[in-house]
C-alpha cells in the first residue's frame, strides 16, 4: 500500500514570513523522505486552504498534520471542522506540541544568539502565543523547564497575547531571581506581527532575542513522527 498523502496544515498568515516557512519545513520533509506526497495548506489568510487541498486527495489517502505548536483552538476546532467540512475521510495528527527535539533547536537558537549553557546569570524568557485553552497554556510552561535542562539557566513562560504573565512581568521574575542577563527565546515557528511585536519589546528593553524554530530539521522529523504515528492506525484499518 502507497502512503497516504501528508498535508500540513499551518494557520496561515497575513505576514508572508508565516506561510513561507510552512513552504520551507515541507522541502525539509521531501528531502529527509524522498518520494512522500507532502503538501501545504492553510486554514485561512494564505492558499491553498485546507478544504481546496482535501478535494484533491483521493478517499482514504490523506493526513493531516498541524503546523502548530499548541494543542488549542486551531487544532482542536478549526481543522477538524474543515475536514468534516469538506466531506474528507482524513485522519489527522497531534500538534507538533512540546516534543524534545523541538525544545533542543530552541536551545540551539539561543546559543547561536551567543548565549552560553554555562552562564549562571542567564534568565530566559520562552515567549510564546497564549490560549483560551488553559491546559494548553500550561503544557507550554513546560518547555521552559525543559530548556534548562543540561543548563545553568534559569527559566520562564511569557505570553505575547492573552493571559498573564506578560514578557514584561516574566522579566520580572527572572530578575528577583537573580538573573542578571535576559534573553528572549520565542517558542515560534516563524516570525510574523506577533513575534516583531515581542521583538519591539525586546529592543526597548534591550533584551536579546533568539530566532524563531524555522524550518530546522527537527521541525521536519518533528512532523513526519507526528505523520507516522497515524499512518500504522490507518493501514491496519
């Protein structure tokens, strides 16, 4: 049996930064897995939409992966619903979420900003997009606590939008700690309005900033794990 086709799905963007990098991560896919039918689409704001994209796969052929890094809104509502929208039979995935190999290319992007794993005085802000969805705000707290790990840093969560704490109040927080070098490392896939905003902010405080998780290699073996915890579930069926 052929595999199925993956389709990641990112939320899509009025910035072009966004849906680029959703181009870039499915090149990553193609090349670690050469001959897999890997397409883009996006729920909204970008092309091809999601529905458009289900249309062109035959029944029983498709998986849905999200470009997402919380399980929330996006994942839990507005996919399913253009699935079921669309009349497609396709499975879809678990967000990409807080998995390890993610959390080691945040931590390799602060370390290619000049930020050593051996300096005591860093405090890292891990800045991320906040949620309705309060259990997916905490699962994100996590990733702080991670990234300390094999680290002399300490660590904490600020969301860009939504609940509390704020980068501003997370810096706060790291400073009563005792950290005295702050660093900005944004749990992002790519730059868009939301991370230039939390980058406005790093400047005016004079913050570091680390680069977004991009189109790295883990990300592409991050969705094709997530692909292929689904592909064995459909086969058998």
């Amino acid at each position: 049996m052929s595999s199925p086709t993956l389709i990641l799905t990112a939320h899509g963007s009025a910035d072009p930064r966004s849906a680029a990098n959703a181009r870039e991560v499915a090149a990553t896919i193609r090349r670690l897995r050469p001959g897999l039918d890997a397409r883009v689409a996006f729920c909204e704001q970008n092309a091809p939409n999601l529905r458009d994209v289900l249309a062109t796969v035959v029944p029983g052929a498709a998986v849905v992966v999200p470009l997402l890094l919380a399980d929330a809104y996006h994942a839990r509502v507005d996919i399913p619903e253009m699935i079921a929208e669309s009349g497609s039979d396709a499975r879809q995935a678990d967000v990409l979420g807080e998995d390890e190999r993610l959390i080691h290319v945040l931590r390799q992007r602060l370390e290619h900003a000049g930020v050593s794993r051996l300096d005591p005085r860093v405090g890292v802000l891990v800045t991320a997009v906040g949620s309705s969805h309060t259990q997916a705000n905490a699962r994100t707290a996590g990733v702080a606590r991670e990234l300390t790990l094999t680290t002399r840093w300490t660590a904490t969560t600020a969301f860009a939008t939504g609940p509390h704490p704020t980068p501003a109040e997370a810096a706060e927080v790291l400073r009563s700690g005792g950290a005295s070098r702050l660093v900005i490392a944004p749990w992002f896939l790519a730059h868009g309005r939301i991370t230039d905003r939390v980058a406005a902010f790093a400047r005016s405080e004079r913050i570091p900033m680390s680069s977004p998780l991009g189109a790295h290699r883990q990300v592409a073996e991050t969705v094709l794990d997530r692909f292929d915890s689904v592909v064995p579930a459909r086969v058998a069926a």
